[in-house]
C-alpha cells in the first residue's frame, strides 16, 4: 500500500512539473532559441547588392561636357535625363546642373544662337522694344548685359521671350521658375511663412515687384536701380524678399606685442529673417527680370 502511494505521488510529480517545464521551454527557451539562429542566419547572409543606378553613365558624360561648355543641345539632354531618370539619387543634382544650364544660356549673350535678335532703328527704346517683341525691357536689359537703358542705331539685341510662373513649395522650402510650365530653375528658400496644417495649395499671381533704395521707389532705368532691394509682392500671400545683409564684422586690434586680438565690443547678434518667402540676395537679383506683373503663382 506504502508503495502504491509512493508511486502515485511520483506520477503526479512528474505530470506536474513535467507539464510546468515543457511549457517553460515553449514559451520561454524556445523562442530564444529560435531568435538566435536568426540573427546568427542573418548575420551569415551576404550583404544584399545595391541595385545600379541606370542614369548614372549619362548624368556622369553630361557633367563632363557641361564642364567644358554650356549648349542648347546638352540643356536638351539634361531636360531628357530628368524626365526620364525620375527615381534616381541624381535627380536633384541634375536639376540644379539644368537650371545652371537655363540661365548660362538665357544671360550670356551669344550662348543660345535660337534667341531671336532685333536691330535698334531711330526712335527706339527698350521698353518699345519690348512691346514690340513681346518681351520685357527689364529682361533685355539683363539679357545684353547693358550698363544702362542707352541705345545706339544699328545695335542688334537678344530678344528673350519667356512666360514665367512660379511654384513654391512650402514643405520643401524651394521656389521654381517655370517657362511655359516646363522646368527653368530652382531656388532654395531661406525662410517661409509656414501653412495651416492640410492646408491646400493656392494660385494666385504676382501684384507688383519693387525696388526700394532707402525708403524712396526706385523706378526701371534709374541709376540706383541695380543696387536698389527687390522684391516681389504676391496678392493674396506674403511676398517674395532678400535675406538682409549680414552685419560687418569688426576689424581685429593689434595689442602693444604685435598680436591681433579681439576688439573689446559686445557680440553682433544676426539679423532675423524678414516674414515673407525669403531668397538671398542674389538669387532675387537673378529671379527679378524674368518675373512680370500678373504672372501665375502656385503655392503648396
């Protein structure tokens, strides 16, 4: 009887931590195991290959020719490659590459022989001009390089006709010049007002552009209008500005042993950046004289 006992508390024993054991190992060491020789599996596998870029080689020969000179030809082959390539890690690069290109070609003079040109008679000015070719006095003036808004008989002009529209995008911080609502060139923006989250994108159009010296208009064939700040009012939205300048900074001192030191005055604290879209200086300088009154603006 003793025995029997014995026995059947062994067997309970047994189904008990038996059972408690076997899911132990299934819930706890299994699991860790299997982990393991995952991760060691993983560790094992050969590095995946990276996948080739396959606009590579062209991006690679257009950037060695565009090195050598800018043409209308290789500006078409950069406008193919970024309509074609565009999933490629270069897409960005190629569109700065063609931007360059688009403007080497609109402001040099004699870079694009497909430019029409147009012979100064007696009685003429560029703002005649412009009304006559459809262009603007402005963008002629840029376009020949003049020093002023004088003209002389006999004088042939490039004559650049564009129609350009703006797209800005408040996300990526960039604002794009379009020619006919293909790709001229874009701008990285230095600041922007940021959107009404969900907001949609807007059209709007361009109100005026200004140029201010002091606190005085400047207008088109003044003296001080190449110096003067632009900037470019949009209706209905904050309007496109310069960055300010940054402050000067202050010469170094020479102490009494020859060494420069610092000069003793309180740090220059930078300029804030004005509301508004904001460029550099530059980049507005460049933008002004493509873009006319009433051109069309997206905004995302």
């Amino acid at each position: 009887m003793r025995t029997f006992k014995t026995l059947t508390l062994l067997v309970l024993a047994l189904l008990i931590f038996g059972s408690a054991g076997y899911f132990g190992y299934e819930l706890f060491i299994k699991p860790n195991r299997l982990e393991t020789k995952e991760k060691a599996a993983k560790a094992a596998a050969p590095a995946p290959t990276a996948t080739p870029d396959p606009g590579k080689p062209v991006f690679d020969s257009l950037k060695t020719r565009q090195a050598s000179g800018i043409t209308p030809a290789l500006r078409d082959e950069w406008t193919s490659w970024t309509q074609t390539y565009t999933n490629s890690p270069l897409l960005t690069e190629a569109r700065r590459n063609l931007g360059s290109a688009n403007m080497v070609l609109l402001f040099q003079a004699g870079a694009d022989p497909t430019i029409p040109t147009y012979t100064v008679v007696k009685g003429d000015s560029l703002a005649k001009i412009a009304a006559k070719q459809h262009s603007s006095a402005e963008l002629i003036q840029r376009a020949n390089q003049l020093p002023n808004i004088n003209l002389q008989i006999g004088q042939q002009l490039l004559i650049p006709s564009l129609k350009i529209s703006l797209e800005i995008d408040r996300a990526a911080k960039t604002l794009s010049l379009l020619n006919n609502g293909a790709y001229l060139k874009e701008y990285p923006l230095l600041s922007c007002p940021s959107a009404a989250p969900k907001s949609a994108s807007i059209t709007t159009r361009v109100l005026d552009k200004s140029a201010i010296a002091g606190t005085k208009r400047i207008a088109f064939g003044d003296k001080a209008y190449a110096t003067a700040e632009k900037s470019i009012l949009i209706a209905q939205a904050p309007a496109i500005v310069p960055a300010p300048a940054p402050p000067a900074t202050s010469p170094a001192m020479t102490s009494t042993n020859g060494t420069n030191t610092a000069p003793a005055v309180p740090a220059v604290q930078l300029p804030s950046m004005p509301g508004g879209f904001v460029l550099s200086a530059e980049d507005l300088q460049e933008i002004f004289p493509l873009v006319s009154r009433n051109a069309s603006v997206i905004i995302h």
